[in-house]
C-alpha cells in the first residue's frame, strides 16, 4: 500500500510504500500527529492510528523523553556557568586584591627609559630608510654624471705629482738601506733594519696625511662635475663641488678612478625629506598601533609600564593614536607635569594615564 504524507505547511509528500513510512518514523521525520492518507482514500488520519506503526512510536516517544531529560541537564550546568562568569566579570573594583594593589602612576625613570629605547627603535628604522635612499641615489641620480670631460680631468690630475714624489722618497730610503746593508753586520745591521722599518713606516703616515689634505671642494667650478673629477683630481666621498654659472651643489657618493658620481644637492634634499616624511608616517601608524592593539610601546614593555583610560579601561586606537601624535610635542614638559600632577601633558590632554604593570602593594 502507498501512502501520502502531510507535514506542518501543508505539504504533501509521496506516495512512499510502508517500509519507508516505517524508516520515517524512526527518523522522526513522521511524529504521532502527522498526517497520513492511503494514496487510494481521499481521508486523512493521525499516524499513531496506522497498526503497524505503534510500535515505533512507544520507542520514538521514549527517545523523546530522553533527549528533552538531557536538554534539561544541559541547559541546567549551562545556566550555572553562565552564572559563575557572570559573577566574576561583574565582580566590584573593591575586591581585596585590588585594595592591597591599587593602580599606580609610572615615575619619571621608566618613562625616560621607555622613550630611550624607543627612541634607539625610531633611528634603527630611520637608519634602514635613510640607506634605501642613499642606494636609490647612487643607482640613479648620481649614475647620470657626465663623462665626456676627459681632457679637463685630466689637467686637474693632483695625484700625479703625489704619487711621483711617494715613489722617490720611498726610492730613496730603500737605496740607504741596501747601502748600509752591503756595509754592517750583526748588530749595527739589525739596528739599521729597525731604522728603515721605523722610516718607512713614517713615510706611509706622511702619505696618509697628503692624500687627506687632497680630500678637498671645488667651490668655483664653471661646469657640473663629471666622472673623472675622481680620487686622483683630489675628490673623495662627501667632498663639494659648486657649479658657479648654475648656482647648484654637488656632493661626491663616489670618488671612484674614471667612474666618480656626483649627486645635486636638490636631489639629496628631496630624498632625505622624503625618507622623514616615510619615517614619520611608519613611527606615528606603529606607535598607534602598538599602543591601540597591545597599550604599550617596545621600550613600555621592557620597563612595565603601559596606557589605559582614566577608569582603567582598555586604549583603542583613536586615543592611542591622539596620545602619539601629541608625545613628541609634550615630551619636553613631562617631567614638570609628571613631577606635579603624576601625569604627563600629552596623557592629560589624550585622556589617558600612564601606569606601572606591577603595582606598589603600599601605594
């Protein structure tokens, strides 16, 4: 026989033959009050009124009562727990615990020391920046110096009289020595060797002390400096170099035989304030950050201190982010405000105070 199954919406479902009834019910997908009809009969009836169906529905209903016991229980230790969280998350500020420990203001110390070691932070980033755009000026700016001015480096050779008047005196010494050798023995011959050592080692600091007076500028030159205006015309790193009929200044990256580059100063001051602007920007979005997500900076971590709101709630990040962009400007006066209100100007003026991990049980 087949039969036709009606669920809570009115919709019908069949016609399925009784084996799949049967499963149905086992499934408690089909309950007592369902309603079933014979696909040949136009009646509708409850399915516990269907005989070989009782069965299965003394055990579906014994099924029943068990899991609404065990919802119950359920719901019971669930009730308890709630109640337990409850009790502590809503617990009052007057416990014991914080009567023996009650929050207490950073002192001057771990503040100062906290700004160190930030501070140590900040330049180590500025460092990595500052050399991203020295390399990006030595690759590209300064890689477009002329050099086509052959000749004229050339004339303005000053290492070749330099290095002329090296190798004769050293010539000359070596000269003495081999003389005194051919002549002395034993003693007299090891102290002639001491002598030349010492002489010689006098010469190359004589050496050193010239080529450092050719470290120099050229602050009236009449053309921008090229690739051969090099070590051997007397430039090295950081010298000068002033185009008189420009106005413009160069600096030496690189003093390089033949391949020397010259950067414009335009070009170095547009690259270092760039590199502050990044710098700045990184610093600020990574100090707001810091103290938003974790209320302490690195050196705040290191020396147990860090932010909160007045009424020690948590610092979210448009306070924390007021806080830093006011630290800089307030910092000079910290010690004046914190020596008299235990605060510090940029945390009156951001709404937020500065307090030690591990309070003073006595403070």
């Amino acid at each position: 026989m087949q039969y036709i199954i009606r669920d809570l919406k009115n919709e019908e479902h069949g016609p399925i033959d009784s084996e799949t009834l049967a499963k149905w019910v086992d499934e408690d997908r089909v309950t007592a009050e369902t309603q079933v009809r014979s696909s040949l009969m136009p009646n509708w009836k409850p399915a516990e009124q269907i005989a070989f169906l009782k069965e299965r529905f003394a055990e579906q209903k014994i099924r029943r009562q068990k899991a609404a016991t065990m919802a119950e229980k359920s719901g019971s230790v669930l009730k308890n727990v709630k109640g337990r969280l409850a009790t502590k998350l809503n617990a009052k500020h007057t416990s014991k615990f914080e009567q023996k420990r009650p929050p207490q203001y950073a002192q001057m110390a771990p503040r100062f020391m906290a700004g160190l070691y930030d501070l140590v932070l900040i330049i180590l980033i500025g460092g990595f920046l500052y050399g991203i755009g020295i390399t990006y000026a030595y690759y590209y700016p300064a890689s477009k110096t002329d050099n086509s001015k052959k000749e004229i480096a050339e004339n303005d050779n000053k290492m070749i009289p330099v290095l002329k008047a090296e190798r004769d005196r050293r010539i000359e010494i070596e000269r003495r020595f081999e003389a005194a050798r051919k002549m002395q023995k034993g003693e007299e011959l090891e102290a002639s060797k001491k002598a030349f050592e010492a002489e010689f080692k006098a010469e190359k600091i004589k050496s050193a002390e010239i080529r450092e007076e050719l470290h120099e500028n050229n602050m009236t030159a009449d053309c921008p400096p090229y690739t051969f205006a090099d070590k051997n015309a007397g430039y090295q790193i950081s010298s000068i170099w002033m185009d008189t009929t420009t106005g413009e200044k160069y600096i030496c990256l690189n003093g390089k035989p033949g391949a020397a580059r010259w950067l414009n100063g335009k070009d170095l001051t547009d690259i270092v304030t760039i590199c502050l602007s990044i710098l700045a920007v990184v610093v600020l979005l990574f100090y707001a950050f810091c103290l938003g997500y974790y209320s302490q900076t690195f050196g705040m971590w290191f020396w147990g201190i860090f932010i909160t709101k007045r009424k020690i709630e948590e610092v979210y990040f448009l306070r924390a982010f007021i806080f830093t962009l006011l630290y800089p400007f307030c910092f000079i006066f910290s010690p004046l405000f914190v020596y008299v209100f235990r605060k510090g100007l940029h945390e009156i003026l951001s709404g937020v105070r500065l307090i030690r991990v591990f309070s003073n049980r006595n403070a």
